[in-house]
C-alpha cells in the first residue's frame, strides 16, 4: 500500500561528490605533471576504495562489498595499465582484458545496488517507524525513552544482531547487558566502519537489556529529518516496536520479509 513519506527528501550526494573529486583531482595532476601520474593516482584513489570496501565486509560480513572491492580493484589496475599502453600501444592486451573484467564486476555491482543489497537502511528504518504515528506536537525529547518490555533471551538478541549487521538493517554495539542497535544511513557509516564512532549515545538506537526492558533514543538530528514535528514519545515507542518485530521475524525465519518491508518504503538506493 502506498503511502506518503514523512522524510524529508534526502540531499545525501556524498557517494557522488567524493569519487568526482578524486577523479578531479587526478585530472590536475594530469595536466600540470603528467598523464601518467593522472593514471597513477586515480589507481590509488580505486585501491583505497577497495581497501575500504573489504573493511566494510569485514565488520558486517555483507558479501556485495567483497564484489565492490573486486570491482575497484579491478579498475585501479585498468587505470594502473594506462601508462603501459601510452609508451607502448601492443601492452594493451593486459588492459583490454582488465577492462572486460572491470565491465563484468560492474555489471554486478550495479545489480546489487538496484536491488539494496549494499543499501544502508537507516532512512528506511526511519520512514518505517514514522509510519504509524499521525499525532503531530509535542516536539523532541533529548533523552532515551523506555519503550516496553520482551522475553527474547540474550541469544535469541545476539543472533539478530548478526543478521542485522550483514544485511545493514543496524550497527550493533555488544555489552556486558544489553545490545544496542544503531540504524545508519547512507553517507554516514564511515565513522562507524572505521572504528571512529566508539560513542552511539548521541545517534538513534533502541537497546535490548538482557533482562527483556527496552529503550529508545532518536537523534535530534535524526528529527529533523522528518516534514513535521511528530509526537516524539509515540515516534520512540513506534521504532522500539519495530525492532521487536523483526526480531520476533527474525526468529521465525522471515528474514526475507524484514527486507521486503523495508523496500517497501520507497526510499532511495542511494539514501
């Protein structure tokens, strides 16, 4: 069923901006030192991308960004060939062949991006917990909220947080007590994947304690994120439900319906 965002549009170009600067900034080099070097460092640019997208798998074990780093590994050595081919056009072979496989990881890549694959979902996550809350007015509350209680064990907890690492639902942070789970959107994951973001308290999260109390906390920077000033306490209550639901559907083994309700909110790939 269709219904009407209550996010904002998102404005997030950061997986544009940054390559096209990089690229930008090879070209400069090119001009001013050199073609080659241009080649050079745009194949650094690509390896270092790589090197990101294998940290990623690393911490959320999302096989697409094994694909991702193939791809930018397979186009730095495409760009890395240039050089060769320009001092001597018969090395371009070697190149011709790293292009057809640069195509091939593409083509893959593409694939999985159309179908979210590699989609963080924290703007979905967002749009899903508004859904029900039509009550507009009484404004942002910068404190975590209790939001119910549940009889999931600490495994049943754990378990879902594997799944929701792989499948970017949330970033998961593990305690002695409970574990917490961070929604991230597109464009802001590095400080997590990088290790930078040790703090989760100031961003959104719902809390499971071991001892089945939930608590809830939305970002004001989150908030604002939506068209209207929605009720902040239903809102909470709303994203801890729906944490419980797909635990509850994680554990039937519906995992696939956890994703089809999140694609179901139409919100960009690219968010």
């Amino acid at each position: 069923m269709y219904t009407i965002p209550k996010l904002k549009p998102d404005r997030n170009f950061y997986p544009i901006l940054l390559p096209l600067a990089l690229l930008l900034v090879g070209a400069f080099l090119g001009v001013f030192w050199g073609v080659k070097l241009m080649f050079i460092s745009w194949a650094i640019a690509f390896w270092g991308y790589a090197l990101y997208s294998l940290l990623i798998f690393i911490r959320t074990l999302n096989p697409g960004f094994i694909i991702s780093a193939l791809f930018q590994i397979s186009t730095g050595l495409v760009a890395f060939s240039m050089p060769l081919v320009i001092e001597d056009p018969a090395n371009k072979g070697l190149t011709i062949f790293l292009l057809f496989t640069e195509l091939f990881f593409l083509v893959w890549l593409i694939l999985l991006a159309v179908n979210r694959k590699i989609k963080w979902r924290g703007r979905d996550i967002l749009e899903l917990a508004a859904a029900p809350v039509d009550q507009i007015g009484n404004g942002y509350t910068p404190r975590p909220l209790a939001a119910g209680k549940t009889g999931f064990t600490r495994q049943q907890i754990l378990d879902f947080a594997q799944f929701a690492r792989r499948s970017l639902v949330a970033v998961s942070y593990v305690g002695k007590d409970k574990v917490v789970f961070v929604p991230v959107a597109a464009g802001r994951e590095s400080g997590f994947i990088l290790g930078l973001k040790s703090d989760y308290t100031d961003e959104t999260w719902v809390a499971f304690d071991f001892e089945g109390h939930i608590s809830v906390n939305i970002s004001h920077r989150d908030y604002l994120e939506y068209k209207d000033s929605l009720a902040f306490d239903q809102l909470c209550e709303s994203l801890g439900n729906l944490f419980v639901e797909f635990i509850e559907m994680h554990l039937r083994g519906d995992n696939v319906r956890i994703l089809d309700r999140l694609d179901a909110t139409g919100v960009s790939i690219m968010s």
